[in-house]
C-alpha cells in the first residue's frame, strides 16, 4: 500500500514537472517567434512590379509613368515609407508570352509599410492640382498595357545552411 502511494507521489511530480517544462517551453517559443516577427518587420521589403506595354507603346508608357507615377513614389522615398525605386528594362527581347519591358523594383522600409493600406491621394492631389489631366493620363497608362504583375522577393542567402 505504501509502495502504491509513493507510486502516486511520484507520478504526481512527474506530471507537475511536465507540465512546468511544457509550459516554459511554450513560453520560450513564443518569445522567440515575437522576436523573429518583430526583427522581420524592421527588415527592408522588396517587390518587383513587371509591366508588359502594348507593341509600340513602350515608350508612351515610359512618358506616362516618369510624369505621373514616379514623383508620386520620389515623395513616399521623401516620408520614409520606401528606402529606393528602380527601374530596369530587358536588353534583348524574349519570347512573347515571357515577355516584358520594364520591372520597378521598390523597396520598402518594412513589409508592415508595403501592406499597410497607404492612401496617396492626399499625395497626389498635392503634386497634380489638374485632377482631370492626371486622372485621364493615368487611365491611358494602363490601357496601353497588355499586361501588370508585382512580385514580392526575398533575398536568398547562397552561403547560408
């Protein structure tokens, strides 16, 4: 009978530890995926935006663009929200189904900033006082595509395990 209750102690304890080290565990876990989540939202964000004009319009859109879009996104760069706009174009042609003539590519402060649901109308209200004008060549811009894709891109780290 008394081996039965030491039994009982001692399974009793078990489980009180298992359970304390289930817990610290659990706590351990946490903190650590709330770290990574915060040092992930500090991290630059990048993504690529692919747009593929109608033959011929490459160079409207180009105009289009320079005018409209890109003083809108040199004032983003000028808040803080993103750190650098590029753009690059193809120097030789692929085929027409993989085919594209320019990629910006823009990097974010943060991914928390690059889905954050940023409204530029204030922004574009202030750089473009004609709003018809501005309403009407930005309509022309995406007509003259055939086609638009953004690509959000991560580093790979070739050295890395």
């Amino acid at each position: 009978m008394q081996l039965k209750k030491a039994a009982m102690r001692w399974s009793g304890a078990l489980v009180f530890v298992l359970a304390g080290t289930l817990l610290a565990g659990h706590e351990l876990l946490s903190t650590r995926q709330n770290t990574m989540a915060a040092e992930a939202k500090e991290q630059p964000y990048v993504i690529e935006y692919y747009y593929k004009a109608k033959w011929g319009h490459a160079d409207e859109f180009l105009a289009l663009f320079k005018k409209n879009h890109y003083p809108v996104l040199k004032k983003e760069i000028e808040l803080g929200r993103m750190l650098k706009v590029t753009m690059a174009t193809p120097r030789y042609h692929a085929t027409e189904d993989g085919r594209w003539d320019f990629r910006v590519t823009i990097v974010f402060k943060s991914a928390a900033i690059a889905n954050d649901n940023f409204d530029s109308a204030a922004l574009i209200k202030q750089l473009f006082p004609d709003q018809d004008t501005y309403k009407k060549e930005e309509q022309r811009r995406f007509e003259i595509l055939d086609s638009h894709s953004d690509v959000p891109i991560k580093d790979v780290d070739l050295d890395g395990k």
